[in-house]
C-alpha cells in the first residue's frame, strides 16, 4: 500500500465516543491532519513515546481517495473512492488534552496504522461493521450508521476545504470503547469485508 499523499481525520464522529471524552457532538465535521510519517503496516510494531503516560487505540474506517476530487457532489464523490481499509488513529490521550490541538498527539511516528488492503466501498455502506480487539478481547464494535456525518458526505465535505488527490486517505472517526495500549499487547482493528489490521505494541 502506497503512503497516503495526506491523511485528514474526522473527530467526534460517533455520538457515544463523544460522549465518552465529554465533549458534544458537532453540528459539522471536526476535522485535523495526521502526517503521512504516522503510517505503518499490517504487522508493524506501535511505539509508545516517551512524551505519554496514555496512548489509545482509535479503530476506524479508512476511505482511499481514488481521483482527484475537488468540490465534489456525493454522487461523484462515491465515483472517486478507491475503496475503504481498516486505520489505527492511535491517539496519545493525555497529550491531546495537554495541548489544546493535536497534532503531537495524533502524529507520532507509527501512530497510524493502516491496511491490510483495500476494497471497493460496498453499495450499503451503512453496514460496514469497525472493532478493535486489544490482546483478543473487543473494546470497540459499531457500524458506520452511527457516524455522525456518513462516509460519503465526508468526502464531499472535505473536497469543498481541500482537493483530495490519488491514495489520500480519510480516517471517518471512532466510536466509544477507546482504550490504552501497553507494550507487549497486541491491537487488532478489523472492518468488515476488509480484514484485520493487526499491530504490535512496545
Ligand atoms: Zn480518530
């Protein structure tokens, strides 16, 4: 799998991750960056930073931009998704408190696992079921019906701030049941119809 050119993420997707962290749901899509230097493979070991006392796991449903995309419709922008993979938003928690935004939170090396392959964006989206498993027992499981702003949207969304360019990648946000991540456990983030991303941690 190519690096992604850019990687834009959607923050508080999920009403009940919202929750979870205490903030409200926003009326549009919270977005940040995470740099392209974050992204690992299927297999790759997760490095914990010295700097944290609290890194998380964030399972979420990756969109790959196929076309360039620019103040795109959904329809067209449904015709310029490569396909969807499994992301890690891997998320030093306590950092992103500290700091106000988040960009040494989220942007790590190794922070942002990805794979282990595309696939086409099936045709009931909604369905696509995300799950993390930490050492084999589940901490996160929802389908992308419970997103705030759907798959699609987001994309159009997006390309109206920015052009979307070949092998971009959107990390559409997580639901509840983040969780810490130790060294030595093993964090699986599985999409449905794509897979399981499964990454070590030291
Ligand atoms: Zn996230």
């Amino acid at each position: 799998m190519n690096r992604p050119g850019k990687i834009v993420c959607v923050g508080r997707n999920y009403a009940a991750h919202a929750k979870e962290l205490g903030n409200d749901v926003p009326d549009k899509p919270l977005l940040f960056l995470k740099p392209p230097s974050a992204v690992i493979a299927d297999g790759d070991t997760i490095i914990l930073p010295p700097d944290s006392n609290q890194v998380e796991h964030e399972a979420e449903i990756g969109i790959v931009i196929g076309k360039r995309l620019r103040n795109v419709s959904e329809s067209e922008a449904i015709a310029g998704i490569a396909g969807i993979t499994c992301v890690n938003d891997v998320t030093a928690r306590d950092l992103q408190k500290a700091d106000g935004q988040w960009t040494r939170a989220k942007g790590f090396d190794t922070f942002c696992p990805m794979g282990p392959r595309v696939v086409p964006l099936p045709a009931k989206y909604g369905d696509i079921e995300v799950m993390a498993r930490v050492n084999g027992k589940e901490r996160q499981h929802a389908k992308a019906s419970e997103m705030v702003f759907g798959l699609v949207y987001l994309v159009s969304y997006i390309s109206r701030i920015m052009t979307l360019e070949p092998g971009d990648l959107i990390a559409t946000g997580t639901p509840d049941g983040v969780g810490p991540l130790a060294p030595g456990d093993t964090v699986e983030i599985e999409v449905s119809g794509v897979g399981v991303l499964k990454n070590p941690v030291r």
